[in-house]
C-alpha cells in the first residue's frame, strides 16, 4: 500500500495529464479520497422479528425494520450478520427441525440480501458497496443432530452455545448458579473447532465461558454485548472476558440494547460509545465492533434508532478525538478482518 505522501504525489502528476492519460497509462488508478469506512453490523435480530411478526413477508418488503436494504445502502452498511436464533423452548428433541426451518426460511425471505459464503463474498460487498448477510447461530442445541455439511454450504461459522436459558450444551446468562458446559457441550465444541467454527459467547454463561476458552484455542467473539463495568448484569462481559476475547483473535460487537448498556434500561447513542470507548481505553480498538442486535430487544435507543445512525456513532467518536483508523476498525474492519479469516 502507498504511503500518504507517496499516494499524494502521484495524484498530483496523475491530476495534471487528464482522464484520458490516466486511464491509458493505469486503468486501475483510483483518484485518491480519504478511505472509505466499511461498515458492518455484527449481529442483527431481523429473522426473529420477521417470524414473529411478519412471517410470510420477504425482508425486501418490510420498509419499517429497523435494518432494511435501503437502510443499509443509505450509509454504506456492507454486511449484517443474521442470527439464526433458536428459541430454549425447542431445546432437545425440536431444535435440530427448528434450526434446519430457520435456515430454510432466511434463505427464502432475505430478499435484497447477498448471501455471503466466503471470504471473497464478503470482499466483493465490500468492493461493490453491495448490502449482504452473513448467518450466526444463537443457540446451537440443534447442531448435535443437525447435518452440518448445510451450514458449511451457507456459509455458517459462527456458534453461540446456548441462548438465556439452559440446553444440553450448557448454561446461558439467565441460568441461576450457571454451571460449565455438559460433557455433550465440551465435545460439541471440540468438533466443531474441528471444523472450523467459531464460537460467539454473547449468552453464555461465565462457567461454561472459562470451559470454552479452555477447550478452544481458535477465534471467539462475543456478538452482541456491553460490560459489566458500565452495566454489572450476567449477560455482559467482564475485564477478564473481555481479555479472553481478544486473545482468541476475537470481536466484540457493542449492542444498542438498553437493557445491555444501562442498569435503568434507557439508554441513547452516548451509552453505546461509552462502553466502546471503556474498552478502547483499557486495550485498544483492535477488538471492538457494533453489533446493534436490531429487531431482538424491546425498547428505543435514543439516537440510535435504526442502521443508518451508524454514522452518528462516528461522528461521536470523531468528537472524542477518536483516530480515523480506530473509527474504521470499530464501524466493520475489525470484523471484516475477523469474517475474511474465518469464510477462507
Ligand atoms: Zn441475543
């Protein structure tokens, strides 16, 4: 890559000849503009809400979703990561049929969407500034039984153990005296490592947190998230986590889920950078993304209402006197990094 002065100096013999000169000499000159931030949201709730609620009705027709096609294009929003979410109460003999209709049914209704499957997906949405979907799973109770060689065909590298509650895998955050994973929980997780997945540890509970980073030497994030030092609930992470994390080369996705950001359970745009800026503070921005979990919480974030505040959340970091670099790796190229390692 050019260094700035050497890009600066370039442009300056390139401005003086003209189009023409330019294209003949280098069809593939770029006129130098500052680097365009790519931004991706980690972790979106979309399926649940168009279940629930809209069932039938493909994404691309659903204006009012807080995450929309048009809202993503309008400020250059490149990916979402869909949950495939797997609610506790098909845990055992229901969830693996749940989780193959929830696949079935993102594939048929996320309309408007590029699915990305591979590292080169996710680069040319990049590229073509093109709005797609990469697919999680919040809770993997199903993949016991499920055919995984499916996911691997969809792209899905990324599993989150459990959901609140408890599954044959292990304890979520809600759990009461939450205990490690199951013994079924622990060689789930080594075959998937195997496999290559990565695991997303936005609901699990701290004892099976410390068994996962035990049994799993390879890349962790925690999806959908705030710290315990900002809002001291089981659902958010602690320093150690948080430590842990990055040192499985993982991302961590800020939420603008209230309830994750303030004890109160009102929270604006401000709430959200604090929590980036406590980790950005204490080790860096190398770690740090948004993933806003749209369409999975009840409530409003004031300020932060829908994808296209993305770039509000710059601004206030330009504001902090947050370098450009850092804005760019926390608004998506930490996970761009992260998903471009793991979608190879
Ligand atoms: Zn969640």
């Amino acid at each position: 890559m050019c260094s700035p002065i050497l890009l600066g100096n370039s442009i300056q013999s390139w401005t003086t000849r003209g189009l023409f000169d330019q294209m003949t000499v280098n069809p593939n000159f770029e006129p130098a503009r500052t680097e365009a931030v790519v931004r991706i949201d980690g972790h979106v709730d979309v399926l649940y809400e168009m279940l629930e609620a809209h069932s039938d009705v493909s994404f691309d027709n659903l204006p009012d979703l807080a995450v929309t096609v048009d809202k993503m294009k309008s400020v250059d929003v490149v990916a979402a990561v869909f949950a495939l979410y797997c609610p506790d109460e098909y845990d055992g003999s229901g969830s693996k049929d749940f989780l193959a209709h929830l696949l079935a049914y993102a594939e048929r209704l996320l309309k408007g969407l590029f699915h990305i499957k591979s590292a080169q997906d996710l680069s040319d949405c990049i590229r073509l500034k093109r709005p797609g979907m990469i697919l999680l799973i919040e809770n993997s109770d199903g993949l016991i039984e499920f055919d995984r060689t499916m996911l691997a065909q969809a792209g899905v590298r990324v599993a989150g153990l459990t959901h609140m509650g408890r599954n044959r895998l292990g304890d979520g955050n809600a759990v009461p005296f939450p205990e490690g994973l199951t013994e079924q929980g622990k060689d789930l997780v080594k075959e998937l490592a195997r496999e290559g997945f990565a695991f997303d540890a936005a609901h699990l509970a701290e004892p099976g947190f410390r068994d996962l980073v035990r049994l799993h030497e390879g890349p962790l994030i925690s999806s959908h998230t705030g710290v315990r030092a900002l809002a001291d609930i089981p659902r958010n992470l602690t320093r150690n986590q948080v430590a842990a994390i990055i040192e499985h080369k993982g991302v961590i996705g800020i939420a603008a889920d209230p309830k994750m950001l303030t004890l109160s359970g009102k929270a604006s745009i401000d709430d959200i950078f604090h929590h980036i800026d406590w980790i950005a503070q204490s080790f860096g921005a190398d770690a740090i993304g948004i993933g806003t979990d749209f369409c999975g919480f009840e409530g409003i974030n004031a300020g932060f209402e829908d994808i296209t505040k993305m770039t509000d959340l710059e601004r206030i970091m330009r504001e902090h006197g947050y370098p450009e670099k850092s804005i760019r790796a926390i608004m998506g190229e930490n996970w761009r990094i992260f998903y471009e390692s793991l979608l190879q």
